[in-house]
C-alpha cells in the first residue's frame, strides 16, 4: 500500500515528483485492475499533466492522486452512480469535497466502483486479498484500491457501514468523521439524515492527514506520539453475530491496548441505544425513498432487485414512524454523550467477521448502522487476521465532533497491535 504521508513527505523534501507517484499508481493499476476492478474510469495522462503544476508544491497534498468514490459528482470525470439509469452522465460541476481535495492539491486519478446509489448490488470490484472474496460495500472500490496500491487517498460515504466495513474486508484503514464534518453538497443522496463523507487510506495517521487537508481542521495526529487512551469495548445485544475470529479479534486488540498503557474498561449500552440501532433502518429506508423518487417513479425498471424491494416496502413507512424513530435517535445521541463522557473510546467490531466468500453481497452492516445514526466518529484500524490471513477490522469509535481525539485512539490502537503481533 501507499503511505499518503511518507509520499507527501518525500514530495515536500524534494526527493519525489507528484509526477513519479502518478507513475506508482499507474503501475499499480497496470497490474490488479483488470483483475480486481476497483475503477469505473481512469485518466492516468490527464493526471501526469496536472502534476507537473508547480504550484502543488506548496499545497497540503502536494499532489497526491485520489481516487473518488462514482457517487460524488466531478466536472471531468462521468458519475454514473453505480447505476445504467445515469450511464455516462456528465456533471457540469465538481462535488464539495472534490472541489476541497483540488484546492488541498489532490489530483483526481479516477472514478472508483460504487454499489447502485450506494446501496447493498455490489459491483464488479473484488477483494485485492482473495478474489473470490467481497470488498464489501458501497465504497467497494475505493478500499480496494487503497489496498492493491493503486491510490493512496480515497473517498466514501456511509449510510449504514459504506466506510468501516468494506475498510475492514480489504486491510485498510478509513475514517468516516463526525456527521457533516465533511459537505454533502454534490454527493447523490439516499438519507440525508445519515450520509456521511469520508476517506480510505493505508494506515490511521494517513487518513488523519488527508482529512485535515480537505477540511482544513487540526486533525492530524503524526506529529507526536498518541496519549494512551480509555478503551470500552462494548457487547452490544449483537455480539453473538460477531464470529469467533472476531470476537477474538476484540480481545486480542484490547489486551494489545492495554500492554501498551491504555486502559480498558467494558461498558453495557442502555436499552435506548438498542431501540436507536432498531431505528436506523426507519430512517434509512424512509429517507431513500423520496431521495429516490424519481428514479423510483420513472425508471423503477432500472434499479436493482435488491434496493427495488427495500424502495417498495420503504412505501409503506409512515411519517408517524419515521418521526418516531427521529426522536428514539435524539435521546440515545444523548445517552451515548453521557456514557462515554469527554475522553472514552468505544471498542467494537468493524464487521461480524472477515470478508465473505461470494461477489453477490457486500456483507452486513449491523456493527455499524448504530454509530452512523450517532453522527459519532469510527476509526477503522486494520492489522489483524484471521485463520485463512482474511483482514479483520476493528473500529474506535468517539463522540460527536472529537474526530481528532478519536483519531489519536485509532492510532494509538493501530501501533498497540502492531507491536503485538
């Protein structure tokens, strides 16, 4: 994989060309795309040009390319959504993010493969660690390029676990931030009330330094050793789906924690979380319902089987329900605030387990959708395997608006496990 901060660094000190890290990447792309199939568009030469800008040298990325997921809309590149609805569709206009990525000096190398409007058909995208695996979904290519060093940036987005779980399956780090740290604006909506931007990259402290770049916020955390942090792993009423190899996973990257000073508690989550995890799919499915309202209406023929049947029974949540599940979400933002107070972090799986076998599903979302509807910030940290050496995430999760903080504890979680291993 390629470290976005080592790159940088050597970019800045004079002993790399932006352009020569286009060429990586070529390279890269060269010999796994037509196999892993992580792109629905590339302009390697298009990049080479813009890498030659001088002005890139003083800009935070400094010419770093990134791969961006094909829901956000961008002037030079087709979005297609994942979708034949919007085969070849060209936006006039880059998406917010795109727009902060080119100011912070990345350079757009291609369109990654998401899901159908970032939902659960899964692509053509496979996982670079065993081809008869899943990437996981919706930001199925962006982890996978990440991962057969293709790119060292990417973006995603999360509405229930977009972000975190195809991280997990593909090795890589991610960090979706705090709800709307990053804009929206340009990005193909399915909840408004949940979709998330965020990014992919080789470790913690990469994805780290990307967000600070396209943010502008003080979110690095390379500059100096992280604080050992208070680590709660949570069993939620989930737990018994989590595999054997993940449960031991939790456990292994607690104790890693813990030798390295951390300290470790275990915390049981209030009964309202429980009904807020019930609560997610309400708004989900509700939301994407008149978000896709006119795909729905005029083209019902295109979608996909698997989002065609949540859209129909989507029709029949009422806003009696919805407003409901609105409410369950405020009290639990709260009750979660309280439980992990100013400086606890929350340990918990990142997926049930590795990546499945088969390219028909991108895996399930259930250790996620509770933290996405929280707004909170989750860390995927990679670094442990299983049995048939398949990646297992683990995500630290943070309150709401303390990414760096939660950031640090990834990182500190990441060097802990490591070191261990």
């Amino acid at each position: 994989m390629l470290s976005a901060l080592e790159l940088a660094s050597q970019i800045e000190a004079g002993t790399l060309k932006p352009a020569a890290v286009i060429d990586l990447c070529a390279e890269a792309i060269a010999a796994r795309e037509n196999e892993i199939g992580a792109f629905v568009a590339v302009d390697i030469e298009t990049a080479r040009r813009r890498a030659e800008a001088p002005a890139l040298a003083a800009t935070p990325l400094r010419g770093l390319p990134v791969g961006v997921k094909d829901i956000f809309d961008t002037a030079d590149f087709p979005t297609e959504y994942g979708s034949p609805i919007y085969a070849g569709h060209q936006p006039v206009a880059d998406s917010a993010v795109v727009s902060l990525l080119r100011r912070a000096g990345g350079i757009v190398l291609g369109k990654t493969v998401t899901t159908e409007f970032a939902y659960m058909q899964p692509g053509k995208t496979k996982n670079p660690h065993n081809l008869e695996h899943t990437p996981g979904g919706s930001s199925s290519g962006s982890a996978a390029a990440i991962a057969a060093g293709m790119v060292p940036i990417a973006t995603g987005t999360q509405t229930a676990g977009s972000i975190i779980r195809p991280a997990a399956f593909c090795g890589v780090a991610a960090f979706k931030p705090s709800y709307r740290l990053l804009p929206t604006v340009g990005i193909k909506c399915f909840s408004w009330s949940l979709d998330t931007a965020g990014l992919f990259a080789a470790g913690v402290a990469d994805a780290a330094f990307a967000a600070a770049a396209i943010s502008g916020r003080d979110l690095r955390v390379d500059r100096s050793p992280p604080t050992a942090p208070t680590i709660a792993i949570v069993r939620s009423h989930i737990w018994d789906q989590a595999s054997e190899a993940m449960q031991k996973a939790i456990e292994r990257a607690a104790r890693a924690a813990e030798a390295a000073g951390a300290r470790i508690e275990e915390i049981v989550l209030p009964q309202i979380l429980e009904e807020a995890y019930r609560a997610q799919s309400i708004i989900m499915d509700y939301e994407g319902f008149r978000a896709l309202a006119y795909e729905y209406d005029h083209r019902r023929e295109w979608i996909g089987p698997l989002l065609g049947k949540t859209l129909d029974n989507a029709a029949k949540i009422s806003a009696e329900d919805y407003d409901a599940a609105r409410r369950t979400t405020k009290r639990a933002r709260h009750a979660l605030n309280d439980l992990v107070g100013e400086a606890k972090f929350i340990l918990t799986p990142s997926a049930p387990g590795a990546a499945p076998r088969g390219l028909g599903s991108t895996g399930t979302s259930i250790f996620n959708r509770l933290w996405t509807l929280m707004g909170s910030p989750c860390v995927n940290v990679p670094g442990l395997a299983d049995d048939a050496r398949l990646p297992l995430g683990v995500q630290i999760v943070g309150r709401f608006g303390r990414d760096r903080a939660t950031l640090e504890a990834a990182l500190f979680l990441e060097k802990a496990i490591a070191a261990a291993i």
